[in-house]
C-alpha cells in the first residue's frame, strides 16, 4: 500500500467520505460517544472479529479481536479511521498510538486522544 500512495509504511491511511457513512453516529463536541458505540458499527460492516471499547470524555482504547485480516496495513487504516472519527466529532489535537499490531496470534489495540476545543 505504500508503493501506491506514497507515503510511509507508518503513516496512517487517509480515510474519505465519513462524514456522510457515519453522519448519524457523529456528535460534535463528543468523540466519546462514537468509540462508545464503535463495536456497533464495526458489526454493521464485518462479518467476523469482535471489539472492545473503553471510552472516556477525552480517549478511547480499542481494541481489535479475532478479525481474519490483521495485516499491517489493516492496522494503518484503522488508524487513520479512528484519527478521522474523533476528528469528525470535533475532537481537537487527536493523537491515535497503535499500541499492539495484530500479526494473527494477538489482538490489535490502539489509544486515542484527544482535546476537546
């Protein structure tokens, strides 16, 4: 994937068109109630792995279950998935840490944060 965009294999991916796929679930001012709520959506569009969320008013910790395409790019573009959801959300100096890659044997698990304006 980085051969076609460009950009280093550690940078997030970019993610398009959100603000109309989850415009529903979107609140500004309140990125805590979408990764609340993130374990629904991953439902709506997965038909395997499970997710886990603890959420607060300023992060978020993710974690990525069972799914049967963990690959390093998988966890790039979650990344930049979360970082535009929180974004979205109104969500000030987001900062997304992929703690554990998932390499098929280990869940994956990311910490998001951020501010609040």
């Amino acid at each position: 994937m980085a051969r076609l965009t460009g950009a280093s294999p550690e940078t997030p991916l970019p993610i398009k068109g959100f603000d109309h796929i989850y415009a529903a679930l979107i609140r500004p001012g309140r990125p805590d109630f979408v990764f609340a709520r993130y374990a629904n959506i991953w439902r709506l569009y997965h038909d395997n792995g499970e997710v886990r969320v603890r959420s607060a008013p300023d992060r978020a910790d993710i974690e990525i279950i069972g799914y049967l395409v963990q690959q390093h790019e998988f966890c790039r573009l979650q990344t930049g998935h979360f970082t535009a959801l929180a974004e979205l959300s109104g969500a000030e100096d987001v900062k997304v840490e992929l703690i554990n890659k998932a390499d098929g044997s280990a869940p994956a698990r990311w910490r998001c944060q951020w501010r609040l304006a």
